[in-house]
C-alpha cells in the first residue's frame, strides 16, 4: 500500500475511480468505462484497476462486486465498525 503522510496515495486513474464510486451507487463496468475511457481503453481493465484500488483502500471502506440483472456492478461502501477487541 502505498502512503504518504499517513495518506493512501492513488494513481489518476484510481482516483478519478474513487470518485466516481463515492456516491454509493452501484456502477456498471460499462459506466465506469465511458467516464473513464480515455484512460481504461478497454472494459476488462475495469477488473484490474478495482483490484488495485481495493489494496490501497483505507480501514472501513469496501468496493463491493454486484450482480444486477445480468450486468456487474462495483459500489463503494463504508464498512460498520464493531470496535477492537
């Protein structure tokens, strides 16, 4: 993970992503793909960079993978804390 003063450090890409998911809103591969599109190129780089993202993700957020009629979906979330033990 990469970090910079205590901060997640994304790529432009990644962080035009984050973005985009902030909203909590499922999004479609074919979504993300059209307002990202000058840098994804093709659809099936979607699955990379959310692999990515997802390793850089600070505590307590989630991108999560959907099925929704017949078409995949990623939405971000913010995980319930149950507190330490």
């Amino acid at each position: 993970m990469v970090r910079r003063n205590g901060q997640v450090k994304f790529t432009p890409t990644e962080k035009r992503m984050w973005d985009l998911l902030a909203d909590g809103l499922p999004h479609s591969r074919w979504e993300l793909r059209e307002s990202l599109y000058d840098e994804l190129g093709d659809v099936t780089n979607i699955r990379t960079h959310i692999s990515k993202l997802r390793h850089k993700l600070p505590d307590g957020e989630a991108i999560l993978c959907e099925i929704y009629k017949r078409t995949v979906h990623y939405r971000r979330v913010k995980l319930l804390s149950t507190g330490k033990r």
